[in-house]
C-alpha cells in the first residue's frame, strides 16, 4: 500500500497519487523524490493547494541512491 515517485518534479503525479488516498483509501504512504530545492518548494506549494500535503512524504534527495525504502510501486518519469 505504499507508493513511490521517484522523481516528483513539482508534485503532479505525486498528488494524483495522494487522491487515490482520500478517495478510495487504498495508499497508506506517499513518498516523493526530487533533487532541485526549487521544485520542492512548488511542489508543497501545489499539494497544499490540492489539499493533499498531509498524505505525501516529500524528500529532497536522489531516488537512485535510496535503498531502505519498503514500497509496493515504484512510479519513474524522469521527464
């Protein structure tokens, strides 16, 4: 039940995600990668705004060199 977004960018598919949480409470965690300060600040910005913010740990960090995470889906755009 735990989900990944390995490069989140400023959150649109990470948001997208997290609604599936408030609508059909399948997600129990949403962790989101992204490496640029820039983009996470706009990417808090945008879930707050979707009223999701709640439901996603956002991490500034490289997804690549992650290796303790416990996911059931790994979501990669690197777009």
């Amino acid at each position: 039940n735990t989900v990944v977004d390995a490069f989140a960018g400023v959150g649109g598919t990470s948001i997208q995600f997290a609604k599936i949480v408030i609508m059909l409470l399948v997600l129990k965690i949403n962790y989101s990668f992204e490496l640029d300060n820039k983009r996470t600040k706009y990417f808090r910005e945008n879930a707050i705004i979707y009223g999701v913010w709640d439901k996603i740990d956002l991490i500034c960090g490289d997804f690549l060199k992650c290796r303790d995470l416990n996911v059931d889906l790994v979501f990669i755009n690197p777009d």
